[in-house]
C-alpha cells in the first residue's frame, strides 16, 4: 500500500523547468570537459542524460552564431519592426480622425 501513495506523489509533481541561461551555463560546462557529466549532474541535481542533451544543443547552435543567415534573420526582424511601427502611426492617425468626427456629429 505505501508504494501506491508514493506513486501517487510522485506523479503529482511538476516538472522541473530551467531557464536558458541555467541550461546555457551547464551546458558550456560539459562542453569544457573539465568534469564528468555525472560531476556536474550531481553538483546542479540535474540528470546526465539531460545535460548531454544540452551539450549537444550548444554544439549544434553554435554554427549559426556566425551564419550570414543569423545577421539576415536579424535585418528581417528590424524591418518588420519598422513596418508595424508605420502601420501603428497610420492607425493611431485614424483613430484621432475617427474620434473628431464622432465628437463633430454628437458623440
């Protein structure tokens, strides 16, 4: 019977969530190699598996860092700030005229 309880405990528990930063800098740790996985798994309680699977998402990521791709994704995000930010002046605009005439016709 206890083990039915702890099981019912167990699966009530949320999931632990890190933040990227943590992940970035266990990550950056294993990738130094200056420690075992299990070492640093059991100094930030994190599994070894799941720090492995870090190490190898830093890897694969680090490419793009320098791609031409990354500075152009960057160049796409500005226009497109600068296209909605035209498009709020455009609405706000109307929205003034809008309020004008309501208030011209007895609003």
């Amino acid at each position: 019977m206890p083990m039915k309880a702890e099981g019912l405990e167990e699966a009530n528990r949320m999931r632990k969530s890190y933040t990227a930063e943590f992940k970035a800098k266990v990550a950056l740790e294993a990738v130094r190699g200056e420690r075992s996985l299990a070492e640093l798994g059991a100094q930030y309680e994190v599994h070894p598996t799941q720090i492995a699977h870090w190490r190898k998402a830093l890897l694969a990521g680090l490419p793009e860092l320098f791609s031409d791709k990354s500075r152009r994704h960057e160049a796409e995000g500005e226009e497109e700030k600068a296209r909605l930010y035209e498009e709020i002046g455009r609405l706000k605009v109307e929205l003034d005229w809008l309020k004008k005439k309501v208030e011209r016709f007895g609003g």
